[in-house]
C-alpha cells in the first residue's frame, strides 16, 4: 500500500487499539454491525461505558455510528486497520531484512575468526 499515512490517525489508531476492551469490541463488531445495547449487553457493561469507549473508537475512524430508526447502529471501519497493518508491514520488513543482515555477518565473522586450540578438561 504506498498511501501516505497520516501520523495523527495513525497515533489515534494505536491509542484505541491499546484497550483490550476496545478489541474486543472491535471483534465483534468484525462479525457484523451491533446497536450500542447489543455491544452493552455483549460485554456486560453499562451504556455510559460502552459510549466512551466508542467515542474513542470513533476518534480514531475504527467504527462508525448511523441511526436506525430508534436505535444507533455500530459498524467496524477497515481503512485505519489497514493502515495501521501497512505501517507495521514496512517495519517487519526492514527489521527482518536488518536481523538477516547481522546473521550473515556474524557467520563470515565467526568463519574468519582462527580457532584457539582447547584446553584438555581436567577431571575429576
């Protein structure tokens, strides 16, 4: 993906994803959209508790709310999770490469080193 990432998103991202509470709610609602009383009911938490956590979400793009008729609806947004997973992709990649890197040359190092001869073992 070679979008360019906005830094505050992204910050925004990561802050609601360090809640486990958050995840879970965001795991949920991967199986489908849920009314703010099912997701209330889903972790047995009092409305007040689930609305700030879904300010957050919200913040953060993750989710977003629509009306339905009396009901508010709760659907899970993918563009930041995807972004979120390209920034960690392109760092995976470059530490991989980078641990890659350092295996071969202490390889050819130990490989070049000359061996000292071993002392006999005393025994005992």
């Amino acid at each position: 993906m070679s979008a360019i990432i906005d830094r505050g998103s992204l910050d925004s991202t990561f802050g609601a994803l360090a809640d486990p509470t958050r995840r879970a709610m965001l795991a949920r609602l991967a199986q489908g959209d849920a009314s703010v009383g099912e997701l209330a009911q889903s972790f047995k938490f009092a409305l007040p508790t689930i609305s700030r956590h879904l300010k957050v979400l919200e913040h953060a793009q993750l989710v977003e709310k629509r009306k339905d008729a009396s009901r508010r609806r709760c659907r899970l947004r993918l563009e930041p999770l995807k972004q979120a997973s390209s920034w960690i992709e392109k760092y995976t990649s470059f530490w991989e490469s980078t641990l890659e890197s350092l295996e071969s040359f202490a390889v050819q190092e130990r490989a070049t080193l000359p061996r000292s001869p071993r002392k006999p073992r005393k025994q005992r």
